[in-house]
C-alpha cells in the first residue's frame, strides 16, 4: 500500500522554465510534508517542508504547495538550473506519537537541459 | 549543519557472511535513527526505528534476526546483515533528525551492499 505516490517518474525541463514535482498521498494523518533530492549513490538532501496546516512554503528557488483537501502536494523550481538534475523524493511524516517516521515517494527524475 | 556519517560506503561480501553498516552522527545526539533500503529505481523504505538504550522498532515485513540493529550511544546505530544472500544486495540508508523541531532529517551518504 503506496500511502505516497509520485505518478511522474521523470520529468525534462529547460533551463530557466519552472519545473513542478507533483506528489499525492492517501493517509490524512501526516502532519509535514518534505522534499528530498538525491544524487545516485548518495543520501537524500532535505530541501524544503510544509506543515499539514500551511498551504504554501517558500525558500528562494524552491516553493512547496499543499492541497489537503485533494491530499496533493506539489514542488515547484523557478528558474531550474542544470544542477537541480536529480531524482527529487517526496515524504510525509507520521505525527511524534509513532516516532516521526517518513514514508517517502517513489521519486521523480528530473533532468534539466541546456 | 546537523551532520550524519555512514560506513562503508560501498561492500562486496560472499554469500553466508554477516556485514555490518554504521550510522554516526556527527555533531548532535540522536535518540532516535531511521534505517532505509532502497532497491534501483524505487522508492526508500523504512525498515526500523533504531532508539538509543532500547530494541528497535522494525516494520512489517523486516526480518527482526536477519537485519540486527543496535544504537549503544546517543551518536552511533549499527546494521548488521546477518548471514546474507544475494538478494539482501540493496542501498541502505541511514538518518536521524537533529533535533525534536526541526523537520529535515539528516541522512546518511548510503551504504551500497553487494552479496556475491
């Protein structure tokens, strides 16, 4: 059972446009929401998150968008740079009382040309 | 920045042989570390919560004798893949969160393992 679903699993984009990571999830009791880059062979790096009460989080580049009620949640990257080529990781996490654990995406390739 | 140490990095063992994976956290104490494994182009899935002092938590489906997890100290947790096969071949991951508020939890550079 897939409580996190990224349903792109690669996304292409030039460099300069918005890229938009889309990600959906089944389980109402989540109470934040991150997102993850990762490069192959490497540990996931934490970008940006949202709280389950907030429907917008903005940091530079990057600016999380949640839709509770459609249990939708959405990255967005403006401009994209060439760097920003990596599999990006939705996760949600569980509320403090089952020790915070995040169930993570199945991730989404994104390649940014020139 | 919260920083979280894993080794090996990569492991070639022969089938049979128990391998053990450690996950250190550099500059903060962690009560409590999270084991991942990730197979090629899927997602990472939570394998156990790995608590300071105590026996750690597996999910369903995680053989709790197979995949050993001790954390001895606030900055140290411990995989061991005990007597492995083949088919335990798979990236591990390690995180912890560096503290109660705050949301990015740290992880780990990845241990890839290879059973032969």
């Amino acid at each position: 059972d897939q409580q996190v679903k990224q349903n792109s699993p690669s996304l292409s984009v030039q460099e300069g446009r918005i890229s938009i990571l889309n990600c959906d999830y089944t389980n109402s009791m989540f109470d934040y929401f991150l997102w993850y880059k990762k490069y192959p062979a490497e540990g996931p790096t934490f970008l940006i998150s949202i709280s389950s009460i907030k429907d917008k989080n903005e940091d530079g580049r990057f600016t999380v968008f949640l839709n509770k009620s459609a249990k939708h949640l959405s990255l967005h990257i403006v401009p994209s740079q060439p760097g920003d080529s990596a599999v990006y990781f939705c996760a949600a996490r569980s509320p403090a009382g089952t020790a915070s654990k995040l169930t993570f995406g199945t991730g989404t390739r994104l390649q940014v040309t020139l | 920045g919260a920083v979280v140490s894993q080794h090996p990095s990569r492991v070639i063992c022969k089938s049979g042989t128990s391998v053990k994976i450690e996950c250190r956290s550099l500059d903060f104490q962690a009560t409590t570390m999270f084991w991942y494994r990730q197979f090629p182009k899927q997602s990472l899935m939570l394998m156990a919560t790995s608590n300071e002092g105590s026996k750690a938590t597996y999910e369903q489906g995680v053989e709790k004798d197979k995949f050993l997890i001790n954390h001895a100290s606030l900055t140290l947790s411990t995989l061991t893949v005990t007597s492995a096969h083949p088919e335990d071949s798979s990236f591990y991951i390690c995180s912890a969160r560096p503290g109660p508020l705050t949301f990015g939890y740290t992880f780990g550079s990845g241990t890839r393992l290879t059973v032969v």
